[in-house]
C-alpha cells in the first residue's frame, strides 16, 4: 500500500475516531464538568448566528466546531497530477463567545508528472476567527468576521513554501429563509503575505463569493467564483478566477451532539487568460460536535 493509498483510508478513520471519542466523552462526564459547560456554551453562541453547512472551498464566515478533512485532485495541462489530502483541514474549536481557533492538519501531498513522482507533507496551519457581528434565522440571517491565519515552514522540502505566510481576511454572509430552507451568498477577502522570499511567492489578494441553497432538509447546494490577482512575485499582475460547483450534504445526526457533513464538487478556470491549472476534483468530510 503506499502512502497516497494509506492517507485516503486514514482521512474517514479519524473523523469516525473523533465521533466515538465525543460521544463517549459526553455519555460519561458530568453535567457540570468543564467539557459540559464549554460544550453548552458552544451551543449557546452558535445559536446567535446562521445555521448555514460548511462550504466546500471558501472558508465559511460562522464559527465552527469540529473536525474536517478535505481532498482534492488537480489536473495540469501536460498530463500532471496533484493529490492533496487534508488541504490544511483540521480541528475547529470555539474557545469564546466570539472566538474561533483552527488547527490545521498538514496535508499530505502525491504528485505525478511524465518528469516522476514525488510525496510529501505541505505546511502547517492555525487560524483565529472572531465574529464581529451575527444574527440567526429569525433575527436577521448575517454574519460579519474578521480573521487572520499563519503557515508555519514545517512540510517537506519539495512542498514547503520555506517561508511563514499570514493570511488577513474579512468575511460576511446574509440568508434568506429557516432553517429547513433558504438561500444565502457569503464572500470572503483575503490577502496573503509571506515574511521572506516575496519576489517568488507575492502577495495574492483573493476574493471569493458562494451562492449556497438549502433544501430538502439535509441537502446544500452551492456555487462559489474565486478571483485572485497576484502582487510582485513570479505571478506579479496576473489574475484568475475559479468556478467551483458542489453539492454538501450534511447534518446527518451520529449521537448526542455528534454530526456528519460530506460533500463533492468540480473546480475549473473560467473567463481570464490565466489559469494555473486544468480542473480539479474536491470533496470534504466534516465531524461537528
């Protein structure tokens, strides 16, 4: 079995862990234990935002508990391939009423080119997340968030960008309709900035909005346009937008808290001159608790 195989078993492996770890947790403690009380508060304040699923690629405004893991397959022109699995997906948690952290789980990388094959781990991320301003379904349907995330130079050498990059970003979303149904559009700016090495990586400033639906009680479909222009670089002045087409499903209830989310969808370039890729296949699988 090798490693690209052994990652793709590894990924559902420990979103299910997760769930019977959570569940048994919350079976066995007491009610006024430190995990029932943060759990109980993390309730509270997911309550005083949108009930909205988990987007496939734009990272979603609301707070969010749990663990996720993503994987996706990227075709090149030529005949190259690239496997990412995790995508920099990992444990979410709400530490504060306002206050989300993100620790990422670093992705494990296959790539395959008519030049040879190569493997590796890409770097680590965290994330903070802080709700500036939310109101649930029958107070308003919106969110406004800040954020600010950090890559850490941890990978392999041949996945690494060999550089700490922070990534500033402001997201916000309004729906329409309850929470058996509706539709909403979330967009997100975002600007990455390495410390070092700005002449090959640069600055791309990314700007992406979802179209989401909710309907039939447990299905998400969505629509999500990327534009990225990248600043200074070896891509200095050129822009691409990327179409992504999904549909999530999600939440199918495991136990007490416990929910399942999984999702698919298809990434192309569409409308400018550059692209940097051909297509690519994504899909997600998330563990909220």
């Amino acid at each position: 079995m090798n490693r690209a195989t052994l990652a793709a078993f590894i990924i559902p492996l420990a979103v299910t862990s997760t769930s019977t770890c959570f569940a048994s947790a919350a079976e066995t403690v007491p009610d006024d234990s430190f995990l029932s009380n943060w759990l109980g508060n993390v309730s509270k304040t997911q309550e005083l935002q949108p009930h909205w699923e988990t987007l496939l690629y734009m990272p979603s405004p609301r707070l969010t508990q749990g663990l996720r893991l993503n994987y996706s397959r990227q075709y090149f022109p030529g005949g190259s391939t690239l496997e990412n699995f995790g995508m920099g997906k990992g444990l979410e948690l709400i530490v504060d009423e306002n206050v989300e952290v993100q620790i990422g789980v670093p992705p494990y990388i296959n790539s395959k080119s008519p030049k040879g094959d190569s493997s590796g781990w890409a770097d680590e991320t965290f994330v903070g997340r802080y709700r500036l301003a939310s109101a649930n379904e029958e107070n308003g349907n919106y969110i406004v968030s800040s954020s600010i995330g950090v890559s850490i130079p941890s990978g392999s050498d041949q996945f690494s960008a060999h550089s700490s990059i922070y990534t500033l970003a402001l997201a916000g979303g309004k729906g329409w309709g309850t929470r058996e149904s509706g539709v909403s559009i979330q967009s997100t700016v975002s600007m990455n900035a390495p410390d070092n090495d700005l002449a090959t990586i640069g600055m791309p400033l990314s700007w992406t909005t979802a179209l989401q639906a909710h309907v039939l009680q447990n299905i998400w479909p969505e629509i999500e346009a990327s534009y990225t222009h990248w600043y200074k670089g070896i891509l200095d002045g050129r822009s691409q937008l990327v179409m992504t087409y999904g549909i999530t499903f999600g939440r199918f209830e495991i136990e007490n808290r416990e929910k399942l989310t999984f999702g698919i969808g298809y990434q192309e370039p569409r409308f400018t001159h550059f692209s940097n890729f051909s297509r690519t296949w994504v899909s997600t699988m998330k563990l909220s608790f």
